[in-house]
C-alpha cells in the first residue's frame, strides 16, 4: 500500500472510533438517565448491538453504500478525496466528542463530500441528491422523531390515568362486641403486579436500547465504509475488510470515549423517567431503522435527540433550553466546517 492508502486506512479507523464515542452512547442513554442501570453497562450494551449491525450493514443497508458511493459525487474520485472526506468528518466529530456535543456523522460526511467535491471537478456534486436524499431525510427526520414520541407519550400517559391500580383483598381480624373477632377484608394494591409490569418495562427498554444500536450500526457503517471504498478497494481491499475494520474501531471508540457524550443525552436534554426512556429509543429504533433499510441516511443524533424531547410530553418547560441551543449551534456548523476542512486537505492531498 502507498503512503496515501494507509494515511486512508488510518482515517477510516480514526473516524469509526470518533463515531463509536460520539454515536453509540445515542441508544442507550435513556438506560442512565431513566436510573435504569449505570452508564458503563449501558455502553457495553450499545456497544455489542451497535456490532450486530455493523455486521449485518453490508448485506442489509446496500442501498446506503450505494448512495455514499455513487449518488452524491459525479465526478471520478481519487485517493486525495478520499482523505480529504475522512479528514474533514473526523476532524469535527472528534472535536465535538470532547466538547461532549452529540453531533451528525453523516452530515459531517456529507459536508466533506460537498467540500471536497467542488474542487474535484465542475459539476461535481450532484445538488439533487443533496437536497432530496440526503438534508431532507436529516431534517424532516427530526420533526417526526419528536411528533412519534410525543404522541406515544400522550397515548400512554393517558392509558395510565384511566387504569387503577390492581388491588386484591388482605383478610383483618375486626373485634366484635361480645369480645370474639370476624374477619373482613380490606382492599390493598397489588405489589406483585406492579413489580411485573415493570420488569416487563425494564426488558422492553433494553430491548429498544439495544434495537436503536442495532439500527445504528446499519446506518453509519455503510456511509464510512463507502468513502474508504474510494481508495482501499482499488488498493486490493474487499468492502467487507474495510467494514471489519470500521467495526473494531467503532468498538473501541464507544468503550474509551462514549462516556462523554451518553451524559449530555441522557440528562441535559431532559430528566426523564423509565417509560419515557422506553419511547424515546422505541421511536429512535423504528426510526434510524427503516431509514438505513431503505437507503434514507437518517442521523441517530437528530433522530434520538428529537425522540428524548418528545418524551417529556406536552410539558416543554421541562425540556433544558441551552442544552437544545447549544446542540443546534453543532448540528448546523457541523456541515460547514467538515466541508472547509475537506476542502484545504484536498488541495494539500492533490
């Protein structure tokens, strides 16, 4: 291998471990911050689903490979663009892991693609794939991730008003007037039902805990895996090598650096409770789910972020405000400043 193909050998692990510290806490945030577990099995949990789906990517999510290899850039692509892309996204999402900011992945993909394809070539980027497969499947994502959320929070916020508690009857000795007793019965709440219903709650949300990760993987190994296809498959290596690889840095990531991130999520956006923790990931996991399946490059992080606000309920004063503000200052330089620093390793690489 030449100098260059390692140096995108070298990116692509980079920027899988940078995307397992920042993306993978995503799923399993809620576990912490609903009190359900602490924050290191939480991790262990993301981290060995996310896995799954890194595994399963290349044969479930083609269509994701095929629009981050072929749909965005129309030009013929080189070994320095492929750097440059790698650089300007890992660049930023490393940045933003240490300032513990949940941010996109794929728009920082996108953004290093767009950046470093103008200088590619004139005409090189095709707009309309930027535009209808790509920022509308990211933003629109955002607004139903929260309206998914907030209904199902309303739904079951509602069915719980209307249920009593399940009561049984405890048999109390009352005394009589002649000096004996009679038994009565007094009605008291079912405690072994209420510990069931929330053991079935408890397995439920580690199973969508575990199904946002899953879902996870599908959607961001093909994307990394695409873009280091650029350079390393004309350099002898098989797309499935390059998933390996992207799928042991992603580990590592997650389990060095995830911590940072899974706080921020799991209380700065809003303090929720274990049912709203189960209907946030519920939502994420359909969500990043159906749009890796169907090549819709949905971001974990708008769509996770969008579920836990909508968690709260109609209630929005218990949403953190700076926490949202300073999210979405990340989320909207985040394309930009992949984009300049793609555009200046370009140049340099070329």
């Amino acid at each position: 291998m030449s100098v260059i193909e390692i140096t995108v050998f070298v990116l692509v692990a980079a920027l899988a471990a940078v995307n397992g510290s920042n993306d993978v806490p995503k799923g399993v945030a809620t576990l912490a911050g609903a009190g359900v577990t602490s924050y290191r099995p939480a991790i262990l949990w993301g981290t060995a689903t996310t896995l799954i789906g890194c595994v399963c990517s290349l044969a479930v999510a083609s269509k994701m490979t095929a629009l981050f290899s072929k749909g965005i850039i129309t030009g013929e692509t080189n070994e320095a663009f492929a750097v440059a892309v790698l650089a300007g996204a890992c660049f930023w999402v490393a940045l933003a892991t240490v300032l513990r900011l949940p941010v996109s992945t794929t728009h920082a993909l996108i953004g290093g693609m767009v950046g470093a394809g103008l200088l590619l070539s004139a005409g090189g980027v095709s707009w309309g794939a930027v535009g209808n497969k790509l920022v509308v499947p990211l933003l629109v994502s955002i607004v139903v991730a929260y309206a998914i959320s907030l209904v199902l929070a309303l739904a079951t916020g509602a069915a719980r008003r209307r249920t009593p508690p399940a009561q049984d009857s405890l048999a109390v000795a009352v005394p009589t007037g002649d000096g004996g007793q009679v038994a009565t019965a007094e009605p008291r709440t079912d405690v072994a039902a209420q510990e069931k219903g929330s053991r079935v709650l408890t397995a439920a949300h580690w199973f969508t805990s575990g199904a946002t990760g899953f879902a996870r993987g599908l959607n961001d190994t093909p994307k990394i895996v695409a873009v280091g296809a650029f350079a390393l498959v004309p350099a002898g290596m098989q797309p499935w090598h390059i998933m390996v690889l992207v799928t042991a840095a992603m580990a590592v990531g997650s389990l060095v650096g995830g911590m940072r991130v899974a706080k921020k999520l799991g209380e700065g956006v809003v303090k929720m409770n274990h049912r709203e923790g189960f209907l946030a990931n519920l939502t994420t996991a359909a969500l990043v789910g159906v749009g890796a399946g169907y090549g819709l490059p949905m971001s974990t992080t708008h769509v996770s972020t969008g579920a836990i606000a909508g968690s709260a309920g109609p209630n929005l004063s218990r949403i953190s405000g700076g926490t949202i503000r300073n999210f979405l200052i990340a989320w909207l330089v985040t394309p930009p400043v992949a984009g300049v620093v793609a555009a200046l390793v370009f140049t340099l690489a070329n």
